[in-house]
C-alpha cells in the first residue's frame, strides 16, 4: 500500500517566508549598493560647491573692496581698470580662484575667462561704475581770480599763460597751495586733489591781471551694474 505524503502548513510557510527573506535581502542589498553610490556622488558635489562657491565670492568680494586696485572707493569699480583686468590679477586677488576655471562679467560684457566654470558657482554684486571723463574749464584773471569746479575730481592739469605784463605766483585749492614759485609759474602741471571734497581753484597775480589758467578735471560718473563671479573645477 503506498503512503502518500502531506506537507503541514507550517512547513509550506516556513518556505514561503524564506523566499520572502531571500527576495528581501537581495532587495536591500541592491538598493544599499544605488543609495550609497548616490551618496558618494552627492558627498563629492557637496565637498566641491563650497569650496567653489567661497572662492567666487571671496574673489567678488576683492575685487570691489576699498584697497582694490579695481575700486575708486568701496563697490564702486573703475570701468578703465577694469579694461585691463586679466586672470593673473584675479589669482593674486583671490589664490583660492588659482587652477580653477573662473568668468568675470558686468553687465552683459565678459571682463575676464579662463576655462568654462558653468558647471561651479556663481555669485553677484550689484555695483556702482565710475568711468572719469576730462572736462576743461579756464579762469580767466581779467574776470575772476577764483573757480569753483561743479564735481569733486582726484586731480587737475593746470596750463599757466601768465600774459604780457602778468606773473601768476600761486595756486591755491581750497585755501591750501598746490603751486608756487615768487618767479612766476608757466606751462602745464598736474596738481592732485581730494576726491572727498569739491575744489575751489584760486590765481594769486603780480602785475596786470592778463593771466589764464586752463583747467582740466576729470569727474567720475557712475552707473549702475551687476558684477557675476562664476568659479569652477
């Protein structure tokens, strides 16, 4: 007589359960394996962006401080200088932008680039930019032995024409004297100012008043601008 053999319930469970366990494991294995891959990838960009991000704005932040050599005072860019800005400049300004890729722009005009840091970061300051423009004025001593110029400039040329029977001796800005000589003074000079403070010129004469003095200033104006500072790899 042949047996004929039953598998109890438990025992069918117990392999079902085991297959479950099986199919779990492999499950969490493989999903280990793509979270950690993802991880490492994420931890990677992360240890790069800081570092790109603090170089673009350490670099940002130099190029328009007070002590800047593109700067006529905190935020506010000299357009001439920047003309000749090169990616040298930028590394003795920032080291940390030193063997990256780096891109300076203001406005829509690119200043400076070297390499293609449009994977890094970016950063932006909105600015001032001054661009300084000379303008020439003349004191005519026969009318008026002072002048007042209209806008603060660092610096004036003056040409002296001390006229038949007229000796200019002295020039004075803002009561200080700039220019002096008892024998009379002749020709073109360049007289520094302060740019914190608008200058009255005056003429100090011996003999007849035929003397004029032509003055060149050179005012800033400014406008407004975005400066972007992108940094890569």
């Amino acid at each position: 007589m042949t047996r004929r053999r039953f598998d109890s319930p438990t025992a069918t469970r117990a392999q079902t359960n085991l297959v479950a366990l099986v199919v779990a494991l492999v499950t969490l294995a493989s999903t280990t394996g793509v979270a950690l891959a993802l991880a490492d990838g994420a931890l990677d960009g992360a240890d790069r962006e800081p570092l790109e991000r603090r170089a673009a704005g350490t670099l940002a932040e130099r190029l328009v401080a007070a002590d800047a050599p593109t700067t006529d005072r905190p935020n506010v860019l000299n357009r001439s200088r920047l003309r000749s800005l090169t990616a040298a400049d930028l590394d003795a300004l920032a080291p940390a932008v030193r063997n990256r890729s780096v891109r300076v722009r203001l406005g829509d005009r690119t200043l400076v680039s070297r390499g293609d840091p449009t994977a890094g970061a970016t950063t932006r300051r909105f600015v001032l930019v001054a661009e300084r423009r000379p303008t020439t004025r003349t004191l005519d001593r026969r009318v008026h032995d002072a002048l007042t110029l209209p806008r603060r400039t660092p610096r004036v040329r003056l040409a002296v024409d001390s006229g038949p029977n007229t000796t200019v001796r002295t020039v004075r800005a803002n009561g200080r004297v700039v220019l002096h000589n008892p024998s009379g003074l002749d020709g073109a000079t360049t007289v520094d100012l302060s740019r914190y403070e608008t200058t009255t010129l005056a003429v100090e004469t011996r003999g007849e008043t035929n003397a004029t003095v032509e003055i060149t200033s050179f005012p800033a104006e400014t406008t407004k601008a975005t400066l972007v500072v992108s940094v890569g790899d």
